[in-house]
C-alpha cells in the first residue's frame, strides 16, 4: 500500500487542529472563508450585498431578496444542537483516524453527554461522506462479489460458517487499477441478490461507460452494454490471484468491521459501507477528507434521525 499520507497532505495533530479551531466562532469563520471566499453571495438570488446579522449567529441577510443564510445551511451542521466546534473535531478524528471509530469511542474522546448524540453525530457525518456528484470509476475496474456476515443488536455474529446466507448480507464492490498495478478509488454496495440486473445496475452506477470490467466467470456479468468485459475463468486458481484487488478491498473491510465494531449490524451496512469507501478514496488527502465532512461547498439536506433510520438497509 501507499504511504497513507504524502508530505503535503499530512495532517494537523490534534494540537494543531484544536489551536486552530479553539471556538465555535472560529470554527463559523473557516466555513464563511470558505463558503464565500470573496464576500457574501446569496444562494436565493445571487445578489452580493448582505450584511452579517447581529442577532442570529453566523447568519447573512440578503439585501435585495431579505434571504437569511447561515453559515451552516447545506451542511450536516444545519440546525444541530451540538456545537460546530464539537462537530470539527468530530470530523478531524474522522478524517484523521485509518479505522474510523465506533459511537461509543467517539463519546468518550469528545465526552460527549449521550451515546445517542455520539451515534446520530458519527452517522450524519457517513451521510456526508457520500458526495451526490462523485464521479464513477473508469479504466480498468475490477468488479466482484462477496458475502459479510452480521450481528443483530446485542448478539455475536450471526450467520457461523460455510456458504449459508442466514446473517449474511450479499455486497458488490469495485475497484480502479491503476498504472503500476496499484488500486484507485473503489465503490461497495449492499445488494439483495447476485441476479444479473443488479449486478449490471450496480456497474451501470458506478463505472463509466466505455470502461474495461474485470470479473470471475459469474454469467449475471454477461450482456453488459456499453462496457469492455473479461470474464475470468477462475476454475481451481484462486480468486484472489486473478483479481487481487477488490479482494484485497473486501478483505481489508471485513477486518475493519470486526476490529472496530465487533462486527457489522446489519440495518446500517450500508452506512458502514459509505465510511470504509470513503476513507479509502481520501487516504491521502486530509483536506479533501476534512472539508468532504464539514460539508463544505455541496449543499445536502440536513438530516435528521427519521431519515438516518429510513435509509438504514
Ligand atoms: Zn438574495
């Protein structure tokens, strides 16, 4: 693997990152810096004449349309009772952490008062950890399948051994190869099945059209339009000679679930899914990890714990 973190893009120690962030209001002047790094601009009508309001915290009114724009507004910040600050460093230990950290590791480090606030807090983050607009993969994309076993809530995994799908959650992943035979950005998905119109749906998401697919001998794969296709005859070779990458992928994310969870839970898969992808693509760009998660510059709906549970798989 890489070094995870090039010179340039190492970054800040927690020291450093807290020096910088000591307040909320700094905190609100990273985002307005960022947001409108030459003046106010209205998101309603695009008039550059505001003034800063007095009486509403980090909040802009326009002078043409009378708009009121928070610093936050679009973010996973919007509306949240925990304060910005707490929500950065949630963020930085995010983006600095290789393994992420489950809810409860989060409540102790930011003592936090509630586990729940802990938890809802790490999952709006995973929300914007996904960005509506990311480009699909393309080149030569390594595409295969596998099966993770999960727990219910308080249970050891379920699911025990052999090829049984009781407690198992069926997920699809790709992977990019780059020159030099070094992986690039991967995507993971939960699929209800291994049928052939979605693991064509799931490539048709994912990679662009045009590019190369690289998958074992599974006939779903064939009929694929608009793609270059090897099947892979894998016989007795072992699959993960032939396509090493995205095993190594889904290797390295079976680990990190066990490690850092004790196991997947099966409502969230997904979510977890989103995290392990994210940090995988942005394993050598704090900033680009960072601002990603501050939800700088892309405007998502707030959300709140009915969407996180009406998302959950
Ligand atoms: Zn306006």
């Amino acid at each position: 693997m890489p070094a995870r973190w090039n010179t340039d893009n190492r970054p800040p120690s927690l020291t450093e990152f807290t020096a910088r962030f000591p307040t909320d209001d700094a905190c609100a002047a990273y985002l307005e810096a960022c947001r409108w790094p030459d003046g106010f601009a209205c998101p309603g009508c695009g008039s550059c004449r505001g003034w800063k309001l007095q009486t509403k915290r980090w909040t802009w009114e326009c002078h043409d349309c009378g708009r009121q724009t928070s610093v936050t507004a679009g973010t996973v910040m919007h509306g949240s009772k925990v304060p910005l600050r707490t929500w950065f460093l949630a963020a930085h230990l995010l983006a600095t952490h290789s393994n992420g950290m489950s809810a409860l590791q989060l409540q102790a480090k930011l003592n936090l008062g509630s586990y729940k606030t802990a938890w809802l807090l790490l999952h709006k983050l995973r929300r914007a950890m996904v960005a509506p607009d990311r480009t699909p993969l393309s080149g030569d994309v390594e595409v295969d399948e596998t099966t993770i076993p999960y727990r219910t809530k308080d249970e050891p995994i379920a699911g025990g051994q052999g090829r049984s799908q009781i407690g198992k959650i069926a997920v699809i992943g790709a992977v990019e190869l780059l020159e030099g035979n070094r992986p690039g950005r991967i995507r993971l998905e939960v699929v209800p099945d291994y049928k052939g119109p979605t693991l064509k749906g799931f490539v048709e998401r994912n990679v662009r059209r045009g590019s190369h697919i690289w998958t074992d001998d599974n006939k779903s794969y064939y009929g694929l339009q608009g793609y270059g296709h090897t099947p892979r005859v894998i016989g007795k070779m072992a699959a993960h000679v032939l396509m090493p990458w995205i095993h190594r992928v889904f290797a390295n994310m079976k680990r990190w679930g066990l490690g850092v969870f004790h196991g997947f839970r099966d409502k969230y898969l997904n979510a977890y899914l989103n995290e392990f992808v994210f940090r995988w693509n942005r394993r050598q760009s704090y900033r680009s990890a960072f601002e990603r998660l501050v939800g700088i510059g892309i405007a998502m709906a707030p959300a709140t714990y009915a969407d996180i549970r009406a998302t959950a798989v």
